[in-house]
C-alpha cells in the first residue's frame, strides 16, 4: 500500500516539477527577448550619439575652413600686390582677433621691427629682407598691420626654433624656411594681444646677452656696404683667448650674423663657455672667471658642433670607447698594417659577446676598406697614454661630444688648434677636474689616490654647469670691434641683404 502511495505520488511531483519548469522558461522567454530588446536600444541611441559628434566636428571644421578661407582672401585684399611670407597662420590670428589692429602702439610696433631688422640683415633667411621693406614702405593701414604681423610670425618661428637648428641655420646659409610657429606660441602671443601685453611678451624674446646688445647697437649706426676696422686689446669675456685674431677689416653682414650665432648665448655669468674658432675654455661662475684654458677643437672635416649641454660627471682614469668613425677610419687601417699597434697603445679588441680577442687571429686583409664596419669593439684602456688621458667630463650629447684631457700635451702650443676628431681637448683639465671634484665633495687628497690607482671611477656633478659650444667670429665689446679666422669656413659667400637700411634707422 505504501509503495503503491509512492508509485502514486511520484507523477504528481514529477508533474509539478515539470510545471514550475515551464513557468521559469515562459518568464525568461519573456525576459530575454525584452533585455536584448533594451540594449539594442542602448546600443542604437550611443551609436547615434557617436555620429551626431562626428557630424558636429565635422561640421564645426567645416565652419573653421570656410571662415579661414574667407579671413585669407580678406588679407589677400587688403595687402594687394604685397607678398605674405605665412598667409594661412596670419589668417588664422585674425580670425582669433575678429580682425582687431595688433600694431597700434608706436613702442611695441619699433621694439619688433628692431629685432625683425637685425634678423634680415644676417642674411640667415632669403625672404625676411623682403617683407621688412615691404614694411617699410607701407604707410600706416590695415595693409601695414598685416605686413607686421605676418613678419612677427616668421620672427617668433625663428626665435622658438634657432636654439635646436643653430648648426643648420646659422652655418648653413639658405637652409632656413619661414614656417608657422607652434599653436601653442601663437596663443599665447594672442593672450598677450588681448591681455595689452604684448610689448612685454616681445621683450622676452629678445637676447639678453650684453654683447648682442653691443652688437645691435653698433649695426643701427653702419650701413651694409660699410666694413670697420677691428681695433684694441681682446677682453676676457670676448672670450678670444690669445687666439691670432683675422685682421680683414669686419664687414655689416658678419657683424648681423654673428649676432644671430649669439642668440643662443647667455651672459657670461654660469658655465663652460667656449668659443671653437677661439680655442679657449672659460669657467664662469657666479660672474667670476674662475679658470680659462687653450682647448683643442675638431679639424675641419670632423668639426665640432655648435651645442648646449650640461655637465653629468667627471671620470677620473676613463677608459676610452672608440667611436665607429675612428676606429674605421683610423684605428683599423694601422691595425692591418700591424696588428701589435693595439697592445702597445694599451687597445683592447672585443667581440660582440664581451670576449678579448687575440688582433694577430683577425683577418685583417677582410678590412681593406675604410667604410667597411669592423665587427669588434676596441677599446683604449685607462692610463696615462689614453687618448681620453686622465679626465674625461661627460655630457648628455646626440654626437657623443664631451671635454677630456690629452698625453698630447705639446699640440696646446700650436696656433691652429683644430686638430680633433670633434670633442674638446682641454690642456688645464686638471684645474678643471679639481673645481669640479670639489664641488662634487672630493678632497684634493682623494682626487690624487684615485688617480695612483689607474682605477676608473665617476663623480656625479652636483652643480649646475651649463656647457655652451659655439661658433662667433665677430664680435663687439666695450665699443670695440674683434675678430677671429674662420676656420671652418662657415663666413664665406655672405650673402648681400637688400635693405634700406637708412630707411630702417629712421623708423627705429
């Protein structure tokens, strides 16, 4: 009886189980549909979102171009047949400015002009001559505003870009192409507009070197044809050293340009300064000279740059790795001739594991030709003989550039000192290495036990120690013109900037 209960119970339970089962699929039949429902809605309405933005920028573009466009031939008619060097980013600060006059004040209007004029006379751009007389012989308009302005924006591209392009700029005459300036420059030279600062904000781009301001002042009383005799003793902070001075009396067109390559130069009150066709290392600090000394620069076919670091370390005892362009040039071939020129030079020849290798189990016959890579590493162990000889005073440089020391101490004798392969030889490096420990916390006693040692070890510098190389062959001090021989030729073919320059002192 019982089992036939349970027999009897068991299709009741079993239907009931089946009913609730049913239940749950009918109501998740019905959620389901509805949950998919509701995010394709989601779905569909951000897709919407999404495009409707799109067709807003676009739209928004579309409205920037056409005004843009509008703003451009509005310029076009006002300056007529003047030629406009940056036509779309002059029309693009108009369009800010919703074409108010930005030249209205006399001072700020001469304050540009002044710099604009020292630029073209260089003759760094081919085209900035041009617009300055166009200028020049505009009378106060719409016109003129424009002519300005279009100039101020080739002006404040230089500037912002001549530090990190002084070696093609500067030396290389012709390479400079007027272009827009970064949008960020521009907004904020139109924040100054707006804010009737803009006689301040081009104060702070003009060099507060003193010598370029020399300079400056001595071309607005010359003219382009005239050349001045250089006259009177060289002063320290000409930074000429005892260097044989280029007698040639110094023309308009070197004094411009080299008073552009000064740009890139600060007062001489903190740092390394040396100037490469001088010769000479100063060590300014705090304004004092604390030491000066004869250097030895880059031949002509391995010159040194033009470049502004600081100071990292000092090693003392370095060894010397040697550039790929030495050691394939130079090392190698008197390596082939005879392989016992690298242990008697103290040359270690590594491979690209880190093993020595034996020079006399090279098949030196294979490297024949010097533009073909040697495979291995060499490099000069520490000692008195290296190349690098007892210092070496690192700084952060894309040419692998630095200062040391040299064994070769004889060559700080001759006139012409442009005898490296492009870093600077410094003949008072251990004056130099001294000051320096000594700021890092180094005693004299410590500097001379590392040295006995031969064992190479870094100091980290712990002043600020800019190190400026660069490039100036005229200059103008206390009213005095100086000079110095081209030696890398970079003066040639200056070329002849047309230029009313009387029309420009009057305007200024």
């Amino acid at each position: 009886m019982n089992t036939m209960k349970k027999l009897f119970t068991l299709p009741l339970v079993m239907s009931a189980s089946f009913a609730v089962a049913e239940t749950q699929m009918s109501t998740q039949d019905n959620v389901l549909p509805q949950l998919s429902f509701e995010l394709q809605q989601e779905r569909a309405a951000e897709l919407a979102k999404q495009a409707e933005e799109r067709l807003r920028v676009e739209e928004e573009k579309r409205i920037a171009a056409e005004t843009l466009q509008q703003a451009q031939q509005r310029i076009l008619q006002e300056v007529g047949e003047n030629s406009l060097q940056l036509l779309q980013a002059t029309a693009n600060v108009y369009s800010k400015l919703d074409f108010k006059p930005i030249w209205q004040d006399a001072s700020t209007t001469k304050l540009f002009l002044k710099e604009y004029a020292l630029f073209a006379a260089s003759g760094v751009s081919a085209k900035s001559a041009n617009a300055l007389q166009q200028i020049l012989n505009t009378p106060e308009s719409v016109a003129r505003d424009i002519l300005l302005t279009d100039s101020f924006l080739d002006y404040l591209y230089y500037n912002k870009g001549v530090s990190q392009s002084a070696n093609q700029w500067l030396y290389k005459l012709g390479s400079y192409k007027p272009k827009s300036p970064d949008e960020n420059s521009i907004e904020q030279w139109v924040f100054a507009i707006n804010n009737h600062t803009t006689h301040q904000f081009i104060d702070t781009l003009i060099p507060k070197n003193h010598i370029y301001q020399e300079m400056a002042n001595m071309l607005f009383t010359m003219s382009p044809t005239s050349e001045i005799e250089q006259s009177g003793q060289k002063s320290q902070k000409a930074k000429s050293g005892k260097s044989k001075s280029d007698n040639a009396p110094v023309s308009f067109q070197k004094l411009a340009l080299n008073a552009q390559r000064l740009r890139i130069i600060p007062s001489f009150n903190n740092g390394i300064f040396v100037n490469i066709p001088s010769y000479q290392l100063y060590y300014f600090r705090d304004g004092e000279l604390v030491l000066q000394s004869k250097v030895i620069v880059g031949r002509n076919e391995r010159r040194t740059p033009v470049m502004f670091s600081k100071l990292s370390n000092v090693v003392v005892n370095p060894p010397w790795n040697v550039p790929p362009t030495i050691k394939n040039k130079d090392l190698v071939p008197k390596m082939r001739r005879d392989p016992s020129y690298a242990n008697s030079h103290s040359y270690e020849i590594i491979d690209s594991a880190g093993r020595k290798v034996d020079p006399y189990s090279i098949n030196w016959a294979a490297y024949d030709n010097p533009n073909k890579n040697f495979p291995y590493h060499i490099r000069q162990k520490a000692g008195d003989d290296s190349a690098l000889g007892r210092y070496k005073f690192n700084m952060p440089s894309s040419d692998a550039i630095y200062l040391h020391d040299t064994p070769n101490r004889g060559l700080f004798s001759k006139t012409n000192r442009a005898l490296s392969s492009g870093c600077v030889r410094v003949a008072k490096s251990d004056e130099l290495a001294t000051l320096l420990l000594k700021e890092a916390g180094w005693s004299e006693q410590r500097k001379k036990s590392v040295l006995a040692s031969k064992k190479t070890t870094s100091a980290q510098i712990r002043s600020d120690n800019p190190v400026y190389l660069y490039y100036v062959t005229a200059w103008v001090e206390n009213g005095k013109i100086h000079s110095l021989p081209d030696i890398y030729r970079f003066d040639t073919n200056l070329p002849k900037v047309r230029i009313d320059w009387d029309q420009v002192k009057n305007v200024i």
